[in-house]
C-alpha cells in the first residue's frame, strides 16, 4: 500500500460498529501514518475517549485530533443528526506537526511550548477546533493566531451532550488542535459565505457593547427596515434566521464580512442588538441567508481552489461548514459535499458541521472553510 492520505466515513447505531467499517475502508496503513483526524456526531460525544483509544490500538496511527459536530462529513457524503463518524489518516512525518492545547486557558504557553519549532515552520498552518461556551472564544481565536504567527483552520464544537476537544487526549472547554508546517505539508484554503449583503455599507454612530442605537446618526431599527424592505419590515417576526448583521472585515482585498445573529430588538428605542461586541465608528451591513448566493459562492470558493492548486493532484482535505449549512441551506442527498465533489474530483476528505467557522485569525458563521493538502 502507498503512503497516502486515507479517509473513511460510517453510520451505525453504535460507535464500534462504525468504527469497524471504517477500519476496512482504510485498509492496511503504513509507519508513516503518523496523524489523524476524528470527527463524530454528538451521538458519539460521550464515547469519544473510548473511540480514539480504539482507534489508537486498531491503526497504530499515535496521535489524533479532531471533534464533536451536529453532523460529520467525507467524501460526497454527510451525515447530518444521526450516529456516524468520519476519519482521515496522513502521512506527515513527525517533525512537520504539533498538537496543543490551551486547556488551562493560557494560550501563550502554546506557543512557549513550542517556540522552536514555530521558529523553524515560520508561518504554520493550525487546524483548531475550540469550545463555543469559552466566554471570549473570539479573543483566544485570536490570540492563538497572533501567538503562533500562524493561519487558522477549523471549527466550533457542536453538540446536544459532550462539548469534546480532542487533541491528543480528550478535554472540554479547550481551543486545541494541530500545528502543520507549510514547508513540509502544502495546503490551500477557501472560505465561503452563505449570505449576501441587502443594503449599503453603513456606520455605526452609537453603540454600547453588542447593541446599536445609532446607524448613520439614524435609529438603528429605522435603518434596519430600510434595508430589508418594506414588506419584512411590516412584521418583523419574520427576519428570524433569515436576516442577519454582517461586520466588514477591514483591509480585506477580497469584500470579506462576519455575519452575527440578530439578538433583539427594541421597538420603542430603535436599539438593535447583535451577536458581537461592536464600537462607535465601526462599518456595519446588513445580510440575508440566500441559498441561490451561497450555492454561487461554493461555486466561486471551489473554482478558485482549483485553480490555486494548479492542476496537481489534491492528497486530503479538512471541510468546516456551519451548521445552518448542508440539508438545511443546499437541501439533502449530501448536495453541499458533492459540489466540492463533482467540481475537484474525488480525494480523501472529513470534517464536521459546526458551531462557528475559523479561518485565519477569526471567527465566522454561516460560511464553509475548505483545507486542501496539495
């Protein structure tokens, strides 16, 4: 057998009846099958310590990272709310990576930990994965990439029981994960929204913590119904979920944005309430999740992706999509996962739907983040 990337993808009502058929998928593997990756779906959760000592044993692959989402992903395939799991072993020599943690919440002794290798990696790439209910996971996202000088990849934890981080050992309440140096494991990465501004790019001109009272010098309700028009704006109940704020991200080449939930809103006052801190002089838009735009957007993301890893072979990739994305955004039959499919061809692949999106230094929602080793 050659020393490739493998990846392998089971449901089964119990995690060592999936975990088996995953084992004959991934066939025999090799010494230099040094690292993988774990995800599975809160079904799991509770089992997740049992399911990497298993697969520790099983494979002989020493070191695992990986997950708890809502649903798990792999090759053309998701799994959305249902018992599955979904693994990639590589072959990355052990100099190339280093697994952390910041399990005691002190991110700089990630990178006092590892100092001499991030000296020789330069500029890593991080696969993170963090605990959505750190109270400032935003701030520790991006002290993270600030610490290690590196590029961020990965997801929020997503679950109904057991909020699992899994790197090396297994913890809770953690940002860990795996350290890759680029020098010697190559990777492209993509991001895609799945909302489309509606409105202009605006100011924020009164504000306190996450609420709004003034955009534009105007009530920030007022601009709100302007911008969404005036038939939502008659009933307002109605933008739930569908009508979202979204924060330009400054000096962006590429019209990047972070869309955060509607969190209130006060009818009296005209103050708006969103899911993020925000401040006097800020840029603020308003967004709506189209799944016409984001199936265009997916579209853009995989083409550009193609294009960057200039006709060479794709070895693996890593897949990070929002939870309101897949069966709830591109319908069902696995339809998200075979456009990256049918568009970069079949290549060993997993991932997990989660809670909240990483890519570089923040942290996104609504979005898919593709990793692609090359």
């Amino acid at each position: 057998m050659t020393d490739d990337f493998r990846a392998a993808h089971a449901t089964a009502p119990a995690w060592r009846d999936a975990a088996a058929a995953i084992l004959l998928e991934l066939g025999d593997l090799t010494p230099q099958h040094q690292l993988g990756f774990l995800y599975v779906t809160d079904s799991f959760a509770d089992a997740l310590n049992d399911i990497v000592v298993f697969m520790r044993q099983t494979t002989g692959v020493r070191q695992w990272v990986g997950t708890v989402g809502l649903g798990v992903v792999g090759t053309g395939k998701e799994y959305f709310d249902e018992p599955a799991m979904s693994v990639m072993v590589a072959p990355i020599a052990d100099e190339a990576f280093r697994l952390f943690t910041d399990a005691e919440g002190d991110i700089g002794s990630v990178s006092q930990k590892h100092a001499d290798w991030l000296a020789e990696a330069d500029t890593p790439l991080a696969v993170v994965h963090a605990d959505p209910r750190i109270a400032d996971v935003t701030g520790r996202i991006e002290e993270l990439a600030a610490a290690t000088n590196g590029f961020l990849a990965g997801g929020l934890t997503a679950s109904r029981s057991r909020f699992a981080q899994l790197a090396g050992e297994v913890d809770e309440g953690a940002v860990s994960g795996v350290m890759l140096s680029l020098h010697q494991v190559p990777v492209q990465l993509g991001l895609t929204q799945g909302c489309s501004p509606i409105g202009p790019t605006r100011t924020i001109t009164g504000a306190e913590e996450n609420v709004l009272f003034t955009i534009d010098d105007r009530p920030a309700l007022e601009v709100l119904k302007e911008d969404i028009g005036e038939v939502l704006a008659r009933d307002l109940r109605r933008i739930g979920g569908y009508i979202f704020a979204a924060l330009p991200v400054p000096g962006s080449d590429t019209a990047d944005y972070l869309v955060r939930n509607l969190t209130g809103i006060d009818q009296e006052s005209g103050a708006v309430a969103i899911g993020e801190m925000v401040e006097t002089g800020d840029p603020i838009m308003f967004c709506r999740r189209d799944p016409d735009t984001a199936v265009e957007d997916l579209k853009r993301m995989l083409h550009d992706l193609k294009r960057r890893a200039g006709g060479g072979a794709i070895k693996g990739g890593l897949y990070f999509s929002c939870v309101a994305r897949g069966p709830n955004q591109f319908g069902p039959d696995s339809a998200e996962l075979g456009m990256i499919r049918d568009e970069l061809g079949d290549f060993p692949l997993a991932g997990l739907f989660a809670n909240g999106e990483i890519s570089n230094d923040r942290l996104y929602g609504y979005t898919g983040v593709l990793a692609l080793f090359l």
